[in-house]
C-alpha cells in the first residue's frame, strides 16, 4: 500500500515490500518496485520513494536545490523509521543516493549506484554518444531507427511535457536494454513526470557535479553496478579516474545488461548485490 508525505506541496509516495536489511530506493514509488527482482525482497526490506520529479502533484518551484531533494530523502527515512539503511539509486538517482549518503553518512550503511557516470556534463554524454556510434551494432541502431519512425520527433513534440519524456524514454529502449527489442513502457504505467524538476536535476544539479567532493573522509562501502550495453550514459570506464577517489567500492559490470542490471540480469544483480552487502 503505498503512503505519502508532503513537502512544498509536493506528494512524495513511497510503498514498503520485503523482509530484511533496511534499504532505500531513491527515484520513484511507482516505476521502481517494477524494476527488481521478487527475490531481493526476500533479502531486503525495501522502500520505494519518489523524489520531487516523480510527485504526483506539482508544488511550489522556490526551494529547487539539490539540498532540498536530499532533505525530503532524509524526510522520507525517518517517515519510514529506518534508522540506518543502504541508500539505492538507479541512472540520476544513483548520484542522489552518493549524495544523500554524503550529507546523512549517520543514516546510511551502504550505497548502491546503478547505471550512471560520475555526472550529467557534456564530456560524459560525448561519451556517451561515442560508445553508440562506435560500439552499437547494425541492427541496434536500426531498432532504434524503427522506433523513431514509429513515434517522430514531429509527433513527440505535440505531448505534453512529461508524456513527451516518458515517450522519448521508451523510444531509446535499443539503446538502454541488451535486448534491443525490449519495450519498457510497462514500467513507466502511470508515471507523468515534473518537467521542472527533472529540468533542474539533470540540467543543473548534476549536470556539473564533482562526484569526489567529500569522499576523502567518506568511507561507507559503495556498490557500483554497470551495464556493459548501456549507451544511455558514458561507458564504464568514465569510472576509472574516479575510482581511486573512493576508499571502499566495488565496481561490477554486468555483462549482458544496458542502462538496468537489476532489470535484466536480476538472479546475477541479486547474487553480486547480496554478496557485497555481506561483506
């Protein structure tokens, strides 16, 4: 059953499942429960949150600071009464969830960042792009090209703004999944984001972000799951400069996965994921 809070007159949902380490999901209440396996919740007691972006309502646009998104995070926490808890994020989310975990090192355990590099910059969506251009295979791209031919950016630009992005989303799908015919907008059900605040996180807060900002004193294990098929964000080894900034993280790259290990190669994910918590 899913409750909320409300911050700024934002409705910020979360819904509880599972048994187990207490953990939390940044992102969205909605799409996320759809996007692990059943089995984790026999491992973890999980708690799906949204962020501003995926509020329901629309609120008040005077507080836009990543700050603010941390501080509902936390809000969210103690509404939950998780005292301590792994802190999870998937693409964008996984950048809040390191945040998070900088700013409330006292509620979180472990960190778990998936499918992301170390910021949203334009060096980094370059990367990106070159990976696509260089790396995707013939028929990847002509998946994609189908897709584009079935919804065009002529059509995509008559929705409204937060149907356009889910619509654009679901497009890329060749180009998130291992499986370049996968379609995924089943998880996207119900799901009309606030453009303004995706705006905001993705344009400003993380577009420039130094990641390695507090890490020298930061020591909480870090999980960083990678899909050696991803050509939504840069290829893993946007990490290797980063990588020693850390004192205590595990990078895995999953490879038969996209944009979301956790989605695609769920028994493998599980199994790494449960294994570094364990250490």
């Amino acid at each position: 059953m899913k409750k909320s809070i409300k911050r700024d007159g934002y409705v910020l949902q979360y819904t509880i499942e599972g048994e187990g380490t207490p953990t939390l999901v940044i992102g969205s209440a909605l799409f996320y429960p759809k996007s692990f396996s059943h089995n984790l919740r026999n491992h973890l007691r999980m708690a799906f949150v949204d962020w501003r972006g995926f509020s329901p309502t629309e609120g008040s646009l005077e507080n836009l600071s990543l700050d603010t998104i941390l501080e509902d995070i936390d809000a969210l926490r103690k509404e939950i009464g998780f005292e301590k808890c792994v802190v999870m994020g998937h693409s964008a989310h996984g950048l809040l969830a390191l945040e998070y975990a900088k700013k409330f090192p006292q509620a979180v355990t472990h960190v778990v960042m998936i499918g992301i590099s170390p910021n949203l910059n334009e060096q980094h969506h370059a990367a990106a792009v070159r990976n696509w251009e260089e790396n995707g295979s013939p028929e990847r791209k002509a998946a994609l090209q189908k897709r584009i031919e079935e919804l065009p950016d002529e059509a995509l630009h008559t929705l409204p703004a937060g149907q356009r992005f889910v619509e654009w989303y679901v497009r890329r799908d060749p180009q998130a999944f291992y499986d370049y015919t996968y379609n995924s907008a089943h998880l996207w059900e119900g799901i009309c984001p606030n453009m303004a605040q995706f705006d905001y996180l993705y344009g400003v807060a993380l577009r420039d972000l130094d990641c390695t900002q507090g890490l020298s004193s930061f020591t909480k294990p870090i999980f960083l799951a990678l899909g050696r098929y991803d050509y939504i964000v840069a290829p893993p080894s946007a990490w290797d400069p980063i990588m020693p900034h850390f004192h205590n993280a595990t990078r895995t790259v999953f490879e038969k996965s996209g944009h979301s290990p956790q989605h695609e190669e769920q028994p493998l994910f599980d199994a790494a994921l449960l294994h570094f918590l364990r250490k």
